[in-house]
C-alpha cells in the first residue's frame, strides 16, 4: 500500500505572526466588557403591569427577568428605593397564530406572541434610558390536533419558569412560558448591552 503525502507550503514565523495579528485585529468586535455604562451597579425590576386578556403572564415574566439579572451579575436587583436604573413595563398582548393545518382544517401548529412596552429608566436623574412600545416574545407549538407532542427541550423556559395556566392546553401553557422566556431574554440583553 502507498502512502499518500499532503504538502503544505511552510511558512517561517514571522509569517505566522503576521496571519495571527490580521486575525486578531480584523475580529468582529466581540468582546467581554459590558457595553452598559459602569455608573450603573443596581437594578429594580417592577412587576410588569397585563393589560392582555389572558392571565397568569406577569408574575412569569418578572421573576424571568429578575432571575436573569441575578445570575449575570452585571447589576445587582435592589429594591426601587436603593437602585440606579427601574424597569418597568405592561404586557400588552398574547397572540395566536394558526400556522399549518390538517385535511379537516383544524390548527395543528401555531404561533404564540408575546408582546409588551418596555422602559429603563435612571432613577436618579429620573431620565428615560430608553424606551420600545413594542418589544415581543415568541414560539410555535404542536396543538392536539397534530397528533404529535410539543415537548422538546425548551431551554430555560423548561428549568426556570413556572408553566402559566391560564390555557385550556398544556401545549399553549408551555408555549406561552417558552414566549414569556425569550421576551424576558430580550428585555435582559437590552439592558446590559444597550448599544
């Protein structure tokens, strides 16, 4: 048997260096310093208000978010009182979406949104940081008439979120905790990086 040799072209070590230097320096700018300015170390999380027509939203969101600042770390969650920065927000709507159906024209999969208006503001100064009237969360789901199951994993949502119960399904309560879980995420990477 023959054995195949590859060739390489060899280059010295300062041709290495060189390589590694225009890799380093053309990055795509990730870094892991916070672009959040370091004036703010506290944060307080106000339960979000539901003006949805569903319920069991609010306190899901808002322990996801406080939850999310805690484990970051970046911003220590206070009481109002004691903090640089309050977020605040009201859960406008819960939306679903038919997206497939079967030959008799029942849902099989829909689209849950969860969608809220969200504000950080400076406590001090009592400026708006920023605001979006329209922040969303979302997922798809299996519905019963699919035949098949929704559970797959869902990531945090499966961990750390108490499943709503405001749904006639167990399918659409998952959906909506998997919703509420991406919306917080969301509302969280906002915050701590608000470039």
């Amino acid at each position: 048997m023959t054995s195949v040799r590859l060739h390489f072209p060899r280059f010295k070590a300062g041709a290495w260096s060189a390589v590694l230097a225009v890799c380093v320096l053309s990055g795509c700018g990730y870094t892991t310093k916070s672009s959040l300015d370091p004036m703010y170390q506290t944060i307080a999380v106000s339960p979000f208000y539901d003006q949805s027509p569903e319920y069991d939203l609010q306190a899901p969101l808002s322990n996801a978010l406080v939850r999310k600042f805690i484990t970051d770390a970046r911003l220590r969650v206070v009481k109002p009182e004691e903090a640089d920065l309050l977020l605040e927000g009201v859960i406008l709507d819960l939306h679903r979406k038919g997206l497939t159906h079967d030959q008799n024209d029942e849902v099989t999969q829909s689209l849950l949104v969860v969608t809220a208006a969200v504000r950080l503001t400076d406590v001090k100064t009592g400026e708006v940081v920023w605001e979006d009237p329209l922040m969303a969360g979302e997922t798809s789901f299996n519905t019963k008439a699919a035949g098949i199951s929704s559970d797959r994993l869902r990531g945090n949502a499966e961990v750390y979120l108490a499943t709503v119960r405001s749904f006639a399904t167990e399918e659409e309560n998952r959906a909506a905790s998997e919703a509420l879980e991406q919306l917080a995420s969301d509302i969280f990477y906002r915050v701590v990086e608000p470039w």
